[in-house]
C-alpha cells in the first residue's frame, strides 16, 4: 500500500512538472530583457577597506575615520565596504535590477588604475543579473583626445568579449581638451558622449549627457540640446539626480546643497527629463548616481539608523517610506520612472 501510494505521488509530481512553463534560454532571455537599455546609473567602483585592498580608500575623504566615520552625509546600509568584495557586488546588482535599470556607468581612471583592476569582477557580477557596463572616461592627469582614443581601444581589447560589455563612452570634463578630432578613429563603432549641453562643443562625439545633479532640478538647455541631437541623429542622456550634499567630503565647499525633500527633488529631475517641452526628449536618461556617496547622490540603500555620532541624514520618510522601506526607497521610485520611461519613448 505504501509503496503505491509513494507511486501515485510521483505520478502527480511528474504531471504538475509537465503543467509547469518551462524555463528555457528564451524565457530567460525575456527575463533579462526587462532590465532598460534606456536608463543608465552612474556607478563607482572605488571604495575600499583594509581588509579587502589592505588601505582605507575614499571612505576617509574629508579626513574622516572608517568606518563609522566617513566622507559622506549619508551613511551605506552595507557599512564602509570594499569596491571589491563579492558579496557587496552581488548585492549592488541584485539592487540595481530592482531598479529596472539594465546599465551601469563605470567609473574608470585609465589604463592600470585601481578601477581598472576590479573593472571585470564587477563586470563578472553584473552579467550574472543581465547588466550591461558602459564607462565614464574620468579626466585623469595628462588624458588627452588622443589617450581616450587608445583607452576605448584598450577597454575593447582588454573587456571588449566580456558578456557585460558596452560600447558607450561617457566622456567626463570633456570641454576640458579643446580638439577632439582624434575621435574619428573610433567614434564610427561606439558611442561617445560629450559632458556638455553647448552644441558647438560636440563635433565628433556621438551626443551628450550632463552628469550635474542640481542643474536637473531647472534643466538649463535641455530642450535645446535634445532638439538638436534628434535633428541630428545623435544620442541624448540628460542626467537626473536625488539631491546633492558633499558637506563632510568637502569641508568648507560652496556647492549648493540640494535637499531630497521626501523624494520630491527626485521626482522633479525625472519629470523635466520626461517632459519634452523642458528636457528634449531624451535617446535615455542617466542617473547620477547608484553610489557617489561622498556628493550625497546616491540611490543605493543608506542605513535608516546609521551610528550617531557624526550626524547622518537618511531616507526616513522618502516616499512615505519609513524604516528598512525607507532604505530601499529611491531604488524603487528609479523603477517607477524607469517604466514610465519606457512607457512614453
């Protein structure tokens, strides 16, 4: 009796299996492709703990002291981590699929640099979740339009078979080198951005982006700029942002703070974006940042009760939100936007 009772079990197991869809590579891929190619977050790959590199690296900016006491005003819900830890890595992709966002913007300092080296263990992590990686070409010592050239040829020959790689380029300070020319060489087969809204600086570049997370808030040349990079068949990324706050990495600053306000300031940036007659309808939009934390841009989740010393802000009461909710708040209304993006393009 028990033994034909285990076989009637396994007879019913086998026919839910078979009732049951199948995952197939093609399901998965449907999966993947849910991730926007269309909203590209601006990630930072160079924090770093003594335990992980053997040296405290930004979190100290400010002359702070991790880990409690960092160079940021808001404080990560993973504490002061490292750049490279794996765990951190799988849980910065894990958020940003939350987010519905399906590319993230490396932040890379040239050719053997310190986020040259982790650059293919984020990679690795990120095609684990289906994210693209594209590259912000920061302006390091001596980069030159011809050192860029090389660099993207670099980034294609070093990372170019990675399954994560992207062929997008965003240039930082790029009004900083007068003559792009070199650029032809290489602009034919990527796409190259100009940080800028000035359409007179952009010859040989492939569009613009912005980066600035206060000028979002009023989007000065935005409707102009997507105009012409429509008219022109270039590529348009204007750059939305939370809110801005860089008093303790910047002791003594002048830059305006931008206050999130609840989500409200947020909100704001993606709305002038998504407007046409105020951001130009953008080719995609860029979000400054998953995790610049010493500018106080960042979407990644912030400790709601972070050590009390130092006097950190938090997303208590973004949304509405309130406790561990409120810590996941700005990566759940990135993918609000996202969708209604995605909705109107």
């Amino acid at each position: 009796m028990i033994a034909k009772r285990r076989n009637l079990a396994l007879v019913l197991i086998l026919a839910v299996l078979a009732w049951l869809p199948q995952v197939t590579p093609a399901t998965a891929e449907t999966a993947v492709a849910k991730l926007s190619r269309n909203v590209h977050l601006f990630y930072y790959p160079w924090y770093g703990t003594p335990a992980g590199g053997g040296e405290w690296r930004h979190w100290q900016q400010g002359g702070h002291t991790p880990p409690e006491d960092v160079g940021a005003d808001l404080y990560p819900a993973l504490g002061a981590y490292d750049s490279g830890d794996s765990r951190v890595l799988a849980q910065h992709m894990k958020w940003i699929g939350r987010t519905g966002a399906g590319v993230i913007v490396y932040s890379w300092w040239g050719q053997g640099g310190y986020e040259d080296g982790l650059a293919e263990r984020v990679m690795d992590a990120a095609a684990k979740r289906g994210i693209k990686v594209a590259w912000h070409l920061e302006p390091y010592e001596g980069r030159t339009a011809a050192s860029t050239v090389e660099d993207i040829r670099y980034l294609h020959q070093r990372y170019g078979s990675h399954p994560a790689f992207d062929n997008v380029f965003y240039v930082f300070w790029s009004l900083q080198v007068a003559d792009w020319s070199a650029l032809e060489a290489v602009n034919k087969d990527n796409v190259i951005l100009a940080q800028t809204t000035d359409t007179t600086k952009i010859e040989h570049f492939n569009g613009m982006y912005t980066y600035d997370g206060i000028a979002g808030a009023t989007a000065p040349g935005w409707k102009q700029a997507g105009e012409y990079a429509k008219a022109h068949g270039l590529i348009w990324a204007p750059s939305v942002a939370p809110g801005y706050i860089d008093d303790r990495a910047v002791p003594g600053n002048t830059t305006p703070t931008v206050a999130r306000a609840d989500g409200a300031a947020y909100d704001r940036q993606w709305r002038n974006a998504l407007d046409p007659a105020i951001g130009g309808s953008p080719t995609w939009v860029s979000v400054t940042s998953f995790n610049e934390w010493h500018e106080g841009s960042v979407i990644e989740p912030a400790d709601g009760t972070p050590p009390s010393g130092p006097g950190y802000q938090t997303f208590q009461g973004a949304y509405g939100k309130q406790g561990k909710a409120a810590e996941t708040a700005y990566l759940d209304r990135t993918r609000y936007w996202v969708e209604k993006f995605e909705s109107v393009r």
